[in-house]
C-alpha cells in the first residue's frame, strides 16, 4: 500500500515537471494557447460576462438616472410624481422642485405618506436652512431659485445622501453673469481666475485672494458654473454637478427637445431617457416615449378659435415682431399700428371685457403698444385684482392666476437669445429656434382657461409663429 502510494506521488511529479517544462517551451515559442482547463473555464466565463452585458435585461437596468417624463400639458405628470412619491419607500428622500407656489402647496398635502419641508431663511438665509435639511435627510419641496447658489459643501452633502430629485417643468440654465468689464479684468489680472480653452472660468485655489468681493464668482467658478463666451460672461443657473449628485432624477416637462436643458445635458454628455406619462384605470405610469399613446390634438384645435384677418398684414415677414424688430427706429410707426391692432381686435373682433383679456409683448414694448380694454389693475395682493390683470409675460409658466382669461393678443415673434444659440451651437448641440418659440408659445396660451376645458380666441399676427402652431396641433408633437 505505501509502495503504491509512493509510486503514485512520484508519477504525479513527474508529470508536473513535465507539464511546467511544456507550458515555458509554449510561452518561450511565443504560442499564447491556453491549456490549463481552469483558464479555460475563466476565459469561457468572461466571454459569457459579456455577452450577459448586452442582453436587453442589462440594457434596461443600466438605464440612465435622469429620466425626462416628456407629456403634452394634462396628461397627469404632477399626480404621477405624488403617487411615485407616496408609495417610495421610507428610505428614499425626495427633492421636488416646481416653479408653482400653488405647486408647493399641493406637494405637502398630497403627498400624506411623508412630511416635505421648505427651506426658510431662519437667520443664517435659506441655503443654510437647505443644508441642515439634507443633513437631517429630510423631504424637500421649493421653487426653481433654490439651486442656483449651490456651492460644493450642498453637492457632496447630496452625494452623502438617497436623495432623488424631481424638477417639475424645465430649466432655462444659463444666463447673463452681471460683471463690469474692469472687475473681470481685474480678476483676471491678479490671477483670482483663470480660463480654459473651452471659456471655462476657473477658480485660482492657490491664489493669495481667497476671501474678496467676488465670493459670487468664486462660488460659481468652483462649481464650474462660469463661462467666458464671446465677450460674455455666462453662468449655469443649475449646476451639472447638482445633477450628478442625485441618485435619480427625474424631470417633468413637455417639448424638451425645444428646451436649453436638453443642450445642456447634450453639451455636458449626461445621459438621459425619454418617458412618457400615461393612466391606467386609476393609476399612472410612466411608459418609453416612443411607445406612448399618440396624442389626439382634435379637442385642442377645437378650442383655439385663431384670428384670420387683416390684422395679421402687420407680421407676414419672418422677423416681424421680433426684439430687433420692434428696436428699429423706422419701425415706429409700424408698433403704433401694432398697438391699435390689439385695441381693435379685443374691441371689435373678441369683444370681451378688459378682465377676460390677456395679451403679451416684450418688456421693453409693454409702454408702448398697452392701451384701453387690455390695459387691466395691477396690484399685488387679493384675488379680485389678480383677475383684473391682462398683461403676461411670454415665457411664464409660473401661475395659475390667468385661468379664467378668454382672449388673448401673442404679439411676439419669439427667437432664442443670439449669444444663447451661438454658444449651444459652439458645443456640438442641434437647436431648434422653432420648436423653441413653440414651447412657450403653448405653456402661455396654457395660462388661459383652455386648461380648463373651456375655448378660447387667439391673435397672433406673426405669420411665422401662427404657421408654428397650425402645425403643431396638426402634429403628434
């Protein structure tokens, strides 16, 4: 028995001698054959791993996290993100942010399953009282300005958090930074900042200015929210990095592909899915875009009665009623005419009362073309002279105050801002002018009581915007 056990040892060595001196001739000839069968096994089971990596389970779970809820005006996106906030579990935190105070107000008492708190001033201002918030890992709801001062301390306590956010409607992300020319040079002469190839404006850490008058740009220059663009000082109102530190986001829009978000996100290489909301029976889901009931625009059309007439002449050309437009001095006379056009249509054609009219032109023209039977009362309390309001501005989509208006006067020809187009344009995105001036257009004439179900008259002389519309409501947009 030990003889045959020794014999068997003795064997068992020479045959790995002799497969240890055949593995190194192999590998000193240069032959990369695997003969071992565990690295086989190994190599068969990483070729699988693979292969497991793209099947179509995978694919979805490896969805991204920010997640845009893209649905036509009532299809129910607010009540779906009450319900998903209502039967999340416990351990997740929510962020809901909304341009609507009326919005606030219904997130905190519909939402029974979980108190939401608003961030308040509490001495220290707001951005302290949001941060003990996140600390304390509490549920929070606030408006869209909550975000914009940010800074790193706020991103890496999200980051520490299980935080999701939900962005009700859209963000317009840049805008104007406010600096004087001799306070940038300044800046950049004693080496406070520095910029980058691509304009962005960086922070100098190392510096021997830290704590200046200029904390406002170092804040957002850490943040990597400043951009230098064409002699213009751009800055991001909501910082990609905020969005990176949320475990999932989701943002509830409608026409996104129109929206500065989404060339953001593009420029910004942040990946994201379409979804669309949808109720079933008395639930509601959210659904691939692509694969979402196709919208039946026949209730729409029919309740938008669009002016046809010779009050239109005024807006044929393209850029009629555009802010150039209504700059130039030769065109003086061409608003006056625009401004009893409105009188005359409200007037004669509508014939509605002044506090069922509403109507919009740009800031800088308000004074000019704002007359008799359009003109409303402005106050700033009381919901009797709320209704007696007419004028609205063009791109709002914060209120709710313009429900029982009738007829209403879009005398804008709306484009994206030159330094905004150029700059998007300058970072690869695609953008969309009409499709852009679209957006706005239906989230105004959306303020009127069409929300209600209820129809409405319409002028809009801009040839290029009416033809805008006409098509959209012809559309599965």
């Amino acid at each position: 028995m030990n003889d045959a056990l020794a014999t068997a040892k003795h064997f068992y060595f020479l045959l790995s001698l002799c497969w240890s001196v055949l593995i190194q001739i192999v590998v000193i000839g240069g032959v990369r054959t695997i003969f071992e069968s565990g690295e086989i096994q190994m190599q068969k089971q990483m070729n699988t791993n693979q292969l497991i990596k793209e099947t179509h389970h995978t694919k979805e779970q490896a969805q991204p996290k920010i997640k845009v809820v893209d649905s036509i005006m009532g299809a129910g996106k607010t009540s779906w993100a009450i319900q998903y906030m209502n039967e999340a579990d416990s351990e997740r935190n929510f962020i809901y942010i909304t341009p609507f105070l009326s919005e606030v107000k219904r997130v905190k008492e519909s939402v029974t399953s979980r108190k939401f708190t608003e961030p308040a001033h509490n001495g220290n201002g707001k951005m302290n009282n949001l941060k003990q918030l996140v600390t304390a890992e509490k549920d929070i709801v606030s408006t869209h300005a909550l975000f914009q001062n940010a800074d790193t301390e706020l991103i890496d306590l999200l980051k520490a958090g299980n935080y999701t956010l939900i962005l009700d409607e859209a963000l317009n992300v840049v805008d104007q930074f406010e600096l004087e020319k001799d306070s940038f040079q300044q800046l950049q002469d004693d080496e406070m900042i520095f910029i980058e190839e691509d304009g962005l404006i960086r922070w100098n850490e190392e510096g021997k200015y830290q704590d200046t008058p200029y904390n406002n740009v170092k804040n957002l220059a850490l943040t990597e929210n400043l951009y230098y663009f064409e002699n213009t000082v751009l800055f991001w109102t909501f910082p990609v990095s905020t969005f990176k530190a949320f475990d999932q986001v989701y943002i509830l829009t409608y026409l996104f592909r129109s929206q500065q978000q989404k060339y953001y996100f593009d420029m910004f290489n942040l990946e994201y899915s379409y979804k669309a909301v949808e109720k079933l029976n008395e639930t509601y889901v959210l659904v691939d875009h692509d694969k979402r009931t196709p919208y039946d625009k026949t209730w729409l059309k029919s309740l938008i009665n669009i002016y046809d007439g010779k009050l239109n002449n005024i807006g044929d050309d393209k850029h009629a009623l555009s802010v150039s437009w209504y700059k130039k001095p030769e065109h003086a006379n061409l608003v006056a005419k625009m401004k009893h056009n409105i009188y005359t249509y409200f007037r004669r054609n509508a014939n509605t009362p002044s506090i069922l009219n509403m109507w919009t032109c740009y800031k800088n023209n308000v004074k000019d073309l704002v007359g008799n039977g359009y003109k409303g009362v402005k106050h700033k309390d009381g919901e009797a002279y709320k209704q007696k309001e007419c004028f609205m501005p063009f791109n709002i989509r914060a209120t709710n105050d313009f429900r029982h208006k009738e007829s209403l006067a879009y005398v804008v020809n709306r484009f994206m801002q030159p330094y905004e187009k150029k700059f998007f344009i300058s970072k690869g995105a695609e953008v969309d002018e009409d499709v852009y001036a679209l957006a706005d257009l239906i989230q105004w004439i959306w303020r009127s009581r069409i929300r209600e179900g209820e129809a409405i008259n319409l002028y809009i002389p801009s040839k290029r915007m009416r033809t805008i519309l006409q098509n959209y409501l012809e559309s599965d947009l």
